[in-house]
C-alpha cells in the first residue's frame, strides 16, 4: 500500500527567516513535519515513534511543490520519499504505530 500528498512551503514560513537569509532553503525539519502530515491524512490517528533513517539528498527552495510517497514497507514501518518535478529532495524510513482508537 501507499500513499502520495504534495505539499509547498511559502516564503513567509516563520521557519525561513533564519534559515539562509539570502538565500533560504526549507529546513529538513519543516519537511519531515510534511511526511507526518502526509501520514496523519493516510492513517489518521498515527503517530512516528522513531526516524531510523533520514537521507536529504537536495534543497528545498520556498514556494517549490514537493510530492511525499509513503509506502508500507514493514509492520509499522515506512518508507518515504520527498521529490520535486527533477529529483529526490529527502527520503528514509520511519516508524509508527496507529495510536489510541475510541
């Protein structure tokens, strides 16, 4: 099974304007927040338990669309993979489990 969602962040992301003020890029903590998000719209209620690995691979400039893939790769386990129109922007594997059901 997977998933696909994409997401942009703006250039007026609070997040930017430390980050390479001449020059601002996403930062990769901004991005896996999106993964998670993508997650919580897949399997709502899941939460990520743990990031075993987390490759950025290139910049993600503000303003630019970017695709998260998840894909089921084990029990409880994901892969994802961050790209844009031309190449892989972040990818790596995270664990989680479906929370608490009522």
């Amino acid at each position: 099974m997977s998933f696909t969602q994409e997401f942009s962040i703006r250039a007026d992301h609070p997040s930017l304007a430390g980050h390479f003020p001449d020059q601002p890029v996403v930062p990769g903590v901004v991005i896996l927040q999106q993964v998670e998000n993508a997650l919580k719209s897949w399997q709502d209620g899941s939460v990520i338990l743990a990031w075993p690995q987390v490759k950025f691979v290139r910049p993600l400039l503000p303003n630019s669309s970017c695709k998260v893939e998840l894909t089921l790769s084990g029990k409880q386990q994901v892969k994802f993979k961050c790209s844009n129109a031309t190449a892989v922007i972040a990818s790596g594997i995270f664990d989680y489990d479906l929370g608490v059901r009522e």
